[in-house]
C-alpha cells in the first residue's frame, strides 16, 4: 500500500503537526486507500467523536464510500437515537449487532468475553458480508495508554489492512473539526462523557486518560473492547 509513511515515530507528529497538516495528511491518508481498494474500503463508525469526524473526512474523499456501526442490546438510549439519524442521513451505513443470549451481568463478571461477543463477533462478521479489504477507524494515539503502539495502516489480519487516519489527532483537534464543519454529535458529550460505549461500561471522567471512564471497577478499565487487538478475520468465522 503507497501510503505516506508506515514505520516513522507517529508520536513525534502530534506535536510536530499543526491542526491543518493533520487534516490534509488525514485526508491523503484516505484518498490513497481509496484509489487502491475502491468500495472495499469501509470505515467503522462507533458513532463516537472520532468516528464523526473519520466519516466526514471519508465522505470528502468520496460520497461513495460505506461504513459500518456495530451496536448492543447495551447501547444509552442517546446513542441509539443518534444511530438511527446517522442511518436516515446515510443509508450506506450498515448496521451489525449480536443477540445471541448471554449470561446475566456478564459485563460485570467477564466483560472481555462480553466485548467478544456483543462487539467484536459483528465486526468480523460486517467485514466480511461487506467484504472489506481495508477497514478505517477513528482511533488517536493520545486517547489513553492503550492506544500509544498503533500505526496509521496496519496489518494485523493478513489481507485486511486498518487504517487510522486520524491517529496523531488530539482530542482538542477532534472537536476543533467537528465545530468547523458543524458536523452533529452523540448528545451525549454535552453531558460530560469523552469516550462512549455501552451504558453499564461507560462513566463520565476527567484527566488526562479520556477512557479512563470505559469499564472502571473491572480489570479492564480504561482498555478495549478487542476489535482493535483481536483477529477480525480469523477465515471469517463469526
Ligand atoms: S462495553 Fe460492556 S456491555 Fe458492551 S459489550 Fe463490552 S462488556 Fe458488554
């Protein structure tokens, strides 16, 4: 894949960068995906800050582009709402989610095995009934301690390359583009959450840790819900 670069230190960048250089590195990013993979190119919209504005550089590429949301049977009442405005506003958005039955509290008692099933069994199976060849998410670097190892195309499935395009944003960028481009938000943020996810793993929090608030009082606080660490592809096996 001929994009930018792969191995520089993306950390240096944060700072290196100015809000500008970001959006245009960001949209190359995208833009020269878009021309090797086509409409195998799908963005992951978790309907989060990151995801809007992923979703908003992706349709400047490209109106065509598709994306995916993968939601629970978890999800706030807000975050269903804004989905469901999401879809009407763009049709091209499928939504993925699993309601096979699990044991009561289980996101309390093993919420790995919980994330594994509500969120990371869809995705793999959006990847492969929209048969994508490279998938792009809005995850940052700055974002929390388990977010500072990624790199802005990667492949960890072989033959399904991720693509970060907005990994050396900060979270004050995030928003400078959304209120540029009046891009509309989960109402959710205005309530005091910075990371959002199911309603029983997701606090409001303050610091320098913007997912300090996801799964607190488990062993995976501040963590991830796997679809970032987890095999996608795995002979699609969902
Ligand atoms: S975020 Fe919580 S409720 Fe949602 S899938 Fe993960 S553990 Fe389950």
């Amino acid at each position: 894949m001929p994009v930018v670069v792969q191995k520089e230190k993306v950390g240096c960048l944060v700072d290196q960068l100015n809000f500008a250089e970001k959006v245009r590195r960001s949209l190359r990013l995208i833009g020269e995906a878009y021309e090797e993979y086509g409409s195998r190119l799908v963005v992951a919209n978790s309907l989060g800050k990151d995801s809007c504005v992923v979703w908003h550089l992706a349709k400047r590429v490209s109106p065509d582009i598709r994306g995916f949301i993968v939601t629970t049977r978890f999800k706030p009442r807000e975050t269903v709402e804004f989905m469901k405005q999401e879809v009407a506003r763009h049709p091209e958005l499928g939504v993925f989610r699993n309601d096979e039955p699990i044991p009561d509290e289980l996101h309390r008692t093993d919420p790995d095995r919980c994330c594994d099933i509500l969120k990371v069994k869809p995705t793999r199976q959006a990847i492969k009934e929209m048969n994508v060849a490279c998938w792009v998410t809005g995850l940052r670097c700055t974002e929390g301690r388990t977010r500072a190892e990624f790199q802005e195309v990667e492949e960890r499935d072989k033959g399904l390359i991720k693509l970060n395009p907005i990994l050396i944003w900060r979270e004050r960028e995030v928003w400078q583009y959304l209120a540029i481009h009046q891009v509309p938000v989960n109402p959710l943020y205005a309530k005091g959450y910075r990371s959002l996810g199911c309603a029983p793993c997701s606090r409001i929090s303050a610091g320098g840790d913007e997912r300090a608030g996801r799964w607190v009082g488990t062993s995976k606080c501040g963590g991830e819900c796997g679809i970032h660490t987890r095999p996608l592809k795995l002979d699609y096996q969902i």
